[in-house]
C-alpha cells in the first residue's frame, strides 16, 4: 500500500499479531477491544437559520463561529457488539489513562482484556502509571494485554470503522459545545449498544499474503 514506507519484519509481526486475535472466537473472559480517539471541532450557527414547514425544508446559514475543539475516545468490541465513548477536553495522557480505567470497569469479570491500539505517545503503560501510580498501573495491567498496529498501518484497529460510523451518524452537524456533544455521543453510544452492533473483519493472514507478497 502506498502510504506504507516500508514492510519490515516489525509490520509482519504486528500485523499478524492483529489478524490472528480477530480471528479469535469470542471469549467473555478475553474480550478484544479495538480504540481510538478522534478531535473533533465545536460550531456554532453565527444566526439562527428556519425550522422545516410543511413542503419547506430546514435553512441554515453558511457561516458559523468556531468555538474550540473537543476529543472523543471511542473503544469497540467487534464480535461482542460492545461500544463505548468518551468526550474529553483534551485527549492527555492522564485522559487516556481515565479512559482505559473506566474501559476495564465494563468488563469486570475478564481475565485479560485484550486492547488495540496504534503508537500514539500516550497509548502506554507509563501513561497508566503517571496518572495513577505505579502500582495500581502494574494492578491494571494485569487484565490488560496491549497490541499495536504496525507502523503506519493503523487501518488494522478496527476503531478506524468506529470512528467513521460515529462521524457520519452523529458528527455531521454543528455542536457548539462539550455539553451538547456528550448527549449526543452517549445518545448514539447507546443506540450501538441496544443494537448489538458488531464489525465483520474480512482481511486474513491469506489476504495479507497476496496484498503483502514481499513479506512472504
């Protein structure tokens, strides 16, 4: 693929890692979770446009006042229809460490939680550890497995899916504020969730051979 510099052994290796937990049957006590997190801006209508009427549709003025930005760390569990989110000011390693902690809170009664994630700096146990101390990161990592996208290559989260049905479902409007984006988040988060709604992973290791030859 064209925006993978190069294939090295680290890319086979991470990359298998990946397609080999989805392929995984679904485990309760091993659930495989996929996050992400994505900025998303806060707008404003500059005046109030028209409300639909009847044979008339809604008209909205194209200018707007911007009014800051706002983080939304997304988690999904493919083959359990599990989702959840998270708007934050910021997206610091102290949120992302909040954000793993109350993801772990879901699945109190698995053993290892399995999370992929791509390299971003905080996506790290020292995160963990800077914002709850050491031992109660080396505690929480004991139900926690970390695995990393390779390089370059983060279409292998299946969070990437996630973010985008998120955008397209409930982003596509002007929110002005953290407030209203957190209703609307927890609105479609709990939509997902009533709807059980998983991802079918289709890219195996047999694909992976004929898309990455060079590797094999």
């Amino acid at each position: 693929m064209w925006c993978i510099p190069k294939l090295t052994d680290e890319f086979k290796e991470r990359m298998e890692d990946l397609l080999d937990l989805y392929v995984l049957p679904y485990d309760p006590k091993e659930p495989k979770v996929c996050i992400d997190e994505k900025s998303t801006q806060l707008l404003e209508d500059s005046r109030l446009g028209l409300p639909t009427a009847p044979g008339k549709i809604a008209i909205r003025d194209y200018e707007y006042v911007r009014k800051g930005t706002a983080n939304i760390f997304v988690a999904v569990e493919p083959k359990g229809g599990r989702h959840y989110a998270k708007v934050t000011k910021r997206r610091t390693k102290q949120d992302y460490a909040e954000f793993i902690r109350d993801l772990t809170k879901l699945y109190p009664n698995a053993n290892i939680i399995h999370i992929v994630q791509d390299n971003l700096n905080t996506h790290s146990e020292k995160s963990l550890i800077m914002a709850f101390g050491k031992q109660q990161a080396e505690q929480m990592m004991k139900r926690i497995k970390f695995h990393f996208t390779p390089k370059h290559a983060s279409w292998l989260n299946m969070a990437e899916i996630e973010i985008g049905i998120l955008s397209k479902q409930c982003l596509k409007k002007r929110i002005s504020n953290i407030s209203i984006l957190t209703k609307e988040v927890r609105a479609w988060e709990s939509r997902q969730n009533k709807a059980k709604r998983m991802i079918h992973w289709k890219f195996n290791r047999k694909k992976a051979k004929k898309v990455f030859p060079s590797l094999y």
